[in-house]
C-alpha cells in the first residue's frame, strides 16, 4: 500500500466513526481554519508575492476576505443547512414520515489551481467540512511558496485523519487519482479536467469541475463609457490577468471603440504609471512556459497599447490588440495573461452569433445602459455567470453559485451551493408497524381497483 493509499484509508475509517458529521466539531473545524487564515495573513502576502509578484491588496481581495466570508456563511447558516428537511408523504404510504438528509460524501479530494491557490484550495474545503467529509488537498506546484504554506497550516494544526496536503506535481496527483475517493472537486484547465474525468470514471467517482474558458465582454453603443474603461482595466489586468474569469475579448460597438481605447490606455497609465514593469501594482506571469505561450499569442494582431516584454523577469505589460481575427490563436484558447483583443461589433445580433461560436465561457460581461439589452443578451447565449456594468465581483460572494457549463466546468459551489456539492441528499421514510394494508400482500385477487384509488 503506497503513502497516499495508507492516508486514505485512515480517512476513511476516521470518517466510519461518524465525528466529522457531528454540528460542534465541524464549526469548530471551521472556526480554526478561520483563525489560521487570520493569524498567517502576513505569510499569505508573502508567499503569494514570491509565486506571482501580488501586491498585498489583490491578495486580500481574491484570496483572504472570500475565505473568511465563506466561513462566516457557514457559522451562521450550518445549522439550517444540515437539518432535515421533511416532504410530504403519499396517501400510499401513511402512516408514515418522509425526510430528506444531506450526508457527507466521505474521503474529498480538492486539487486546485496556481492563480488564486488559497482562495481555490480553501473555499471547496470550507464546504467539504461543513458538509461532514474528510479531505486531501492538492495544491499547484506551479505556485510552490503557496503549496509550502498551505501544506504548513493544514499540517500544523489539523489531524491527518481529516484534513491533509499532497504537495508536488504531476506524479503525485496521478498517484492520488489511482485510488478511490468518494467526491473529486478540480479547478484547472479543460485538458486536465478530461484526465481527472477518466481517473473518475474507474470508480464512478462523482466530480466538480470549474474550467474556465474564453469569457467575453460585449460593450454596447450607450455606455458610462469612463466607469466602462476602468472596471474593464481593473478586472482585465488584476493578477496580471491570470484569472479564470478575467475578460478574455472585448466586443465593443464601433460607435465607441476608439473612445473607449482611449479611456483604457488612459486607465493603464492611472493605475500602473507610465511604466507598469516599475510599478508594485502590478504582477507577473508564473513560469517560463506560460510566459513562452503567451509571448506566441502576441505575434498576430495590432499592438495598440502594451506588448513589452521581459522573460527575465516574467514581465509582460498590459496590452491591447486590435485587428484580431477569430482563427487567430489569441483567440483559440483561453488567453490567461494581460493581453486584450479588442474587436468590433455594429449590431447585437453579430456579437452574439461570434460568442455562441465558441464553447459556454465561465462568465459573460456587458456593459449598457440599456436593461432590455442585458436580457435579451441572457436569453440569446449561455454561460455560467452574466454580469452586466462590471466585471468578476459576482465570484467571490458566497450567495451566488458559482461554476461553468458544458467546456467551461460541471457544478457549483460557494455557500449553500458547496454544501449541496459536498453532500447528497439521503431519503428516509418512516413508518410504525401499526395500520399495515393487507391490499399490497399476495393473494392479489380483486385488490387492483383499490389500490388504484390509493394512489
């Protein structure tokens, strides 16, 4: 039996023993981790400024206060969560009592991504334990300071028995996915999640999946066109766009795209100054090879604003491209870096067409003073999340469910969606021994007519 077989199995007898579905200790579970993500939030800043150059506030935004918000749900709301919920039961079956229970799934394993690496290694496991599982965490090696750390706090604190950390990179993963476990919840790319899906099936392994993919950002004619330019800014270049959910291409009416340009180039030059390599605001790409791949998407398309680069130190400014084709490759996969196709529209209906071309994105922004507009556009595509007149803040608030469909991910989590996640429901009926029809027994003889009316 390898290391991780071994673990798992303890998990699972731990979890046999019934404690981790007990209310008190999974809110003192969650209170902990609480506790911890407070008193490390010097080390979280740290070590996400070693992986990715993150300046403290995006830190705080996307990892620490969506952590803490997620736990603070669940103290409020765990209790009305795990209560059974009882339904009514058929004429049939009377006299008896019919409920529904959410039960943990068991052993978990939540393998999570580089970009956002607490946030998305945390929030899962906060509704894995309030759901009443046990858990292995799979951080990314490609943002090992983070891994370290996070391996360091769920060590230090937590019995392996119910919370533990695989560190490493692909092989370990592999070694992990050898084995059986009752729930696997992954946030990464499409190519891995197919792999994770085939792990699963030898198992029948139920799997959340969130995957990302091109998200797209319709611009319309009638517009707040200076709050458009910065909250596209903002979101489109925090963590130097290495977010699932970043704008990935701009289809902005051709009425307003010069003026728009304008704002945004103005915008840049606000937030990171006329030389954003120097400023502390704004982060790099995490590896070489990401770096590589997305130096290759630079070489179509107009360079309007940006395009410097500096392998050395991971650097690649914000950039906007004009002139992008469709079969570009900048627009065959999804970009994941601070790089921007801006391409025009003159009727809804067209931008519409080019979005349901490609695969459901995770999210769909629009930006218009017109409601009607942000409805019809509801009703004319698809997409895990729309949002209209901003950017990525639907994400982090524990009372939208948050997930993809079809290419861009399988399931939902966040608040009471992770607990329907973590949990299935267990249907349980209740009945005395008095009042047994005899009408159901053999001999069946003239019975049929009146179990008709029964039912």
């Amino acid at each position: 039996m390898d290391h991780w077989a071994e673990i798992i199995k303890k998990q699972r007898d731990f979890f046999s023993q019934g404690k981790t579905k007990d209310f008190s200790f999974r809110l003192n579970q969650l209170k902990l981790l609480k506790k911890i993500i407070s008193t490390y939030e010097r080390d979280i800043y740290e070590a996400l400024f070693v992986d990715l150059k993150r300046p403290s506030l995006e830190t705080y935004v996307a990892e620490i206060a969506p952590i803490i918000k997620e736990i603070e749900f669940f103290q409020k709301n765990l209790k009305i969560l795990q209560k059974p919920k009882k339904v009514r039961t058929p004429l049939a079956f009377l006299p008896g009592k019919s409920y529904i229970y959410r039960e943990p799934y068991g052993v978990v394993l939540v393998i999570a991504p580089w970009n956002y690496p607490f946030q998305l290694t945390f929030i899962p496991l906060v509704g894995a334990l309030a759901g009443g599982n046990c858990v292995i965490l799979k951080p990314s090696e490609y943002a090992p300071a983070s891994a370290q750390l996070i391996s360091k706090l769920i060590g230090d604190h937590f019995a392996q028995q119910h919370m533990a950390v695989a560190e490493g990179g692909k092989e370990v993963a592999e070694k992990l996915l050898n084995n059986r476990f009752d729930y696997i919840f992954f946030t990464g790319n499409r190519a891995v999640g197919e792999k994770i899906l085939t792990a699963a099936a030898k198992y029948l392994t139920p799997v959340t999946l969130e995957l990302g993919g091109k998200c797209p950002c319709i611009v319309d004619v009638k517009i707040d066109l200076d709050v458009t330019a910065r909250r596209i800014v903002w979101g489109k270049f925090f963590n130097a766009g290495q977010t699932c959910i970043a704008v990935d291409y701009l289809l902005v009416h051709g009425v307003v795209k010069e003026a728009l340009i304008e704002r945004m180039e103005y915008y840049i030059g606000k937030f990171f100054g006329e030389k954003p390599q120097e400023s502390p605001d704004f982060g790099r790409i995490v590896n070489k090879s990401h770096f590589g791949r997305l130096c290759r998407l630079l070489k179509k398309g107009k360079i309007i604003i940006g395009g410097e680069i500096d392998e050395e130190n991971l650097y690649i400014a914000p950039t906007l491209i004009d002139e992008v084709a469709f079969d570009f490759p900048i627009m065959q996969e999804e970009i994941f870096g601070p790089l921007l196709p801006v391409m025009t529209y003159e009727h809804l209906e067209e931008a519409i067409t080019l979005i349901n071309s490609l695969p459901s994105p995770l999210a769909l922004y629009l930006f218009s003073l017109d409601e009607e507009k942000g409805e019809y556009v509801r009703q004319r595509t698809s997409s895990g999340a729309i949002v209209i007149n901003d950017v990525m803040l639907h994400q982090p608030s524990p009372y939208l469910p948050f997930g993809g469909i079809g290419q861009s991910g399988a399931g939902r989590y966040h608040g009471e969606a992770s607990f329907a996640t973590f949990t299935y429901q267990r249907s349980v009926l209740k009945r005395p021994f008095s009042l047994d029809l005899m009408l159901r027994y053999p001999p069946y003889r003239n019975h049929l007519k009146y179990v008709k009316k029964l039912f």
